[in-house]
C-alpha cells in the first residue's frame, strides 16, 4: 500500500489472521493487510468474522483487534526520537488490547461514542458494543475512563488502578460504573466475549500477551463459585 505525502506510515501490521482491511476513515473499499504491511495515520483498520489482527506502533505501543471490530488511528503528532508527542485513536466497535509504548501518558488518547480513556504505563483490555458502551478491563499500571459531558450532564470519571478491575460507561447511564467482582456479564455479553484476549492470551503472539491477564478470569470464577457456596448455606439454613 503506497502512501501520499498526508498520510504517513506509524507502524505495522505483525500478524493478521483471516481478514482485517485498511481502509479511508471514510469507510468502504480498503485493501486487506498481510503480515508485515504498514499501517497508516487517518487510517481505519477493520478485522472481519473470525479474524484477528495484531499491531506495533513506531513508539512500541502494541494494538489488537478481535473479529469484527473496528478502530480508527485518528490522530498524531510526532515526538522526539521513538515516540508521539499525541496519539488518538477511535475504539469504533468490537474488542480491543491496548499496551502503550514509549510515548509519554498524556500523549495517548482513545475515545468512544461514548467514552474517552486516559491512561499511565498501562495494559487493558476494551470492549465497544454497537450502542458505544465501552467496557473496560485493566490488566497492568492505570487507566481513567470518563463519561463524555452532554448537554445536561458533566463529565463523570472513574479510574481503574487494581489488576482486573472493570468499568462501565454507557449512552443511557450519566455515570461510570465499577462492575462488581464477580459479575459474569458486562454491557448484555459475557465477560469472554467482552474480553476475549485476557480470556485466552494462547491465540496471541508472547509480545501482545500481558503477565496476569488470566488470573482476571480465574479469580472471577473462584468467586463465583464462592458466591454459589455461599448462597446454598444460606438456603440449607433456613
């Protein structure tokens, strides 16, 4: 894929499994990447039904896209050496992974229909369903997530600082939820259609997995099985 002198290169495709298309933010038409191909700023990449695409940003920020998800690099600026002074992206539809690079934490911007993250040496994991309520799963360092202000409504914020800790924002909802430990559902899909990446690293290459992602499931499931103890006790005594 060639470039013009407005678009320019910000890093490259590493693996792509199926079919995941670069395309005009515009959308439509697009060429299909292979493994190593350049991605390029003002670029959306869009992974099919059951496809998978892994990516590594010129400042080693590392992006995943699950099938049927679609993300926009929307905008840069470019920093000194190896990094971006700004980098936004658009989480568009779909499950993500996000593990940031060498650029400073103010430099990165992800935002959503509905949402807009801000993040500190951090791994996570994102879902964003059709109506644009944004899940998300922090699996290392800290990530804000915020509830964009509407007209009769202030900007709601929560931040993410525990291992596995999950937020929720939501069009219909003024505020940003903590999901309760334990829960087994988020935004009306299961937790591992949600998160499918901490789920199960297995599908992805070493350097796109995160160290502890699948205790987030692991840990659940014990507590569920808690939960369940917990509840026939209560039963049995009455």
């Amino acid at each position: 894929m060639e470039a013009s002198a407005q678009v320019r290169p910000v890093g490259k495709a590493v693996s792509i499994v199926q079919q995941v298309v670069q395309s005009k933010a515009s959308g439509g038409g697009g060429a299909a990447l292979s493994s190593g191909d350049s991605i390029y700023h003002g670029r959306q990449l869009r992974a099919s039904a059951s496809s998978r695409g892994e990516f590594e940003l010129q400042d080693e920020t590392r992006l995943v896209l699950n099938a049927n998800s679609s993300l926009l690099l929307d905008d840069l600026v470019v920093g000194g050496g190896v990094s971006f002074a700004k980098l936004s992206l658009n989480a568009v539809s779909g499950a993500f992974r996000f593990i940031s690079g060498n650029s400073p934490s103010e430099a990165y911007k992800i935002s959503t229909a509905v949402s807009t993250l801000g993040i500190r040496g951090t791994a996570f994991d994102v879902y964003v369903g059709r109506g644009g309520e944004t899940a998300v799963m922090l699996l290392r360092g800290r990530v804000q997530i915020c509830r964009r202000a509407g007209v009769r409504t202030e900007e709601s914020c929560e931040e993410l600082s525990r291992r596995c800790q999950i937020a929720l924002s939501e069009r219909a909802s003024d505020n940003v939820e903590l999901l309760e430990t334990g829960q087994q559902d988020v935004a009306g899909v299961p937790l591992e259609a949600a998160f499918p990446f901490a789920a199960n690293q297995s599908v992805l290459n070493p350097e796109f997995r995160v160290r502890g992602a699948s205790s987030c499931f692991s840990r659940r499931a014990i507590l569920r099985d808690r939960l369940r103890i917990r509840q026939q006790l209560r039963l049995t005594r009455q």
